[in-house]
C-alpha cells in the first residue's frame, strides 16, 4: 500500500505570500494598542502560512499619526532617550515636542519596540509607512474597508453571524 505523502506546495504559493497594502487611521488610537496591531501585521501573524524564519508580512500604511493618543500621564511625563556616543551626549526628547517635530517616529519607536530584536526587523520596519496629516501618496494601493462601508466592525465570528441572521430577518 502506498504511503500518501502531503502535497508540500500547499500554502507555498505565490498568491500566499503576495503583500498587501493596508491603511491605518491613527486618529484617537492609543499608541501602544496601534503598534501591536501593525506589529502582528508586519510579521505576518494574521496570515494562515506564517513562519518566524520567513518574512511574510504585508505593506501598513498609517495616517494622522499626528492625532495620535496616549494614556494616564505619559503625554506630560514620557521621554524619548538616545545618546550620542560623547560624554554627556545623552538626549531626552519629552513625547510632546517629538508629537510637534516628528509624530512619525513615535509611532515608528512604539513599533520597532514591539517587533522581534532579529535580521528580519530592519526589512519589516521598511515596510511601515507613516504620514502625519490624511493625505498619503498610497491611497491606491490600499485594500479597501469593507467593514467601515458597513458602519461596524465585527470582533469574532459569532458577531458576524449574529448580524447575518438579523439582514435575513430584515429582508
């Protein structure tokens, strides 16, 4: 009797790991909520054919990274810290100058700090692209909202269910 051996091209398709282009309004997000979010997308953990060795992450693109909010005290208390290698060359930037100078680089630190240390990180953070105002260069590449269309979003499945029996009832 012959021993079936499983088709090992099954997922390893081209159209598997093609990258997506998907956008993100910033506005009135909670930052730390919003890197894990775009985090798990440029790892490429909502894809069913994810592997920590391979990078099968999509393309995030974020806007209004200038509206942007944090939680408790940290707009009045954080601090972003970096040295430049000289004596006393320690530089403290506090979270509301770094929001007036350059909004896109707290959300690119809150990311960076969020996807794994290793060699894949520099090409998964290239991936991220932030803009600080509505206006973005990559509104056409971008996959289209289907639940915004709808006005609601749907946290599990049972949710989508739910509303699918409601329409049938409706109609």
């Amino acid at each position: 009797m012959p021993r079936l051996v499983p088709n090992s091209s099954v997922g390893n398709t081209a159209l598997a790991y093609a990258r997506a282009w998907r956008g993100v309004d910033a506005e009135g997000q909670v930052l730390g909520r919003l890197a894990t979010r775009i985090a798990i997308v440029l790892m490429g953990k909502h894809k069913p054919i994810y592997d920590q060795a391979n990078d099968c992450g999509d393309y995030v693109v974020v806007k209004n990274a200038r509206k942007v909010t944090v939680t408790g005290k940290k707009a009045d208390q954080k601090l972003y810290r970096h040295h430049t290698q000289f004596p006393g060359g320690l530089k403290e930037i506090p979270y509301k100058t770094m929001l007036d100078r350059n909004p896109e680089e707290i959300i690119r630190r809150a990311v960076s700090g969020m996807l794994p240390k290793n060699r894949l990180r520099a090409k998964r953070l290239e991936r991220l692209l932030i803009f600080p105002d509505a206006d973005t260069p990559h509104e056409a590449n971008l996959i289209k909202d289907h639940a915004a269309e709808f006005g609601q979003t749907f946290k599990n499945a049972r949710d989508v269910e739910r509303a699918a029996a409601e329409v049938k009832t409706a109609a």
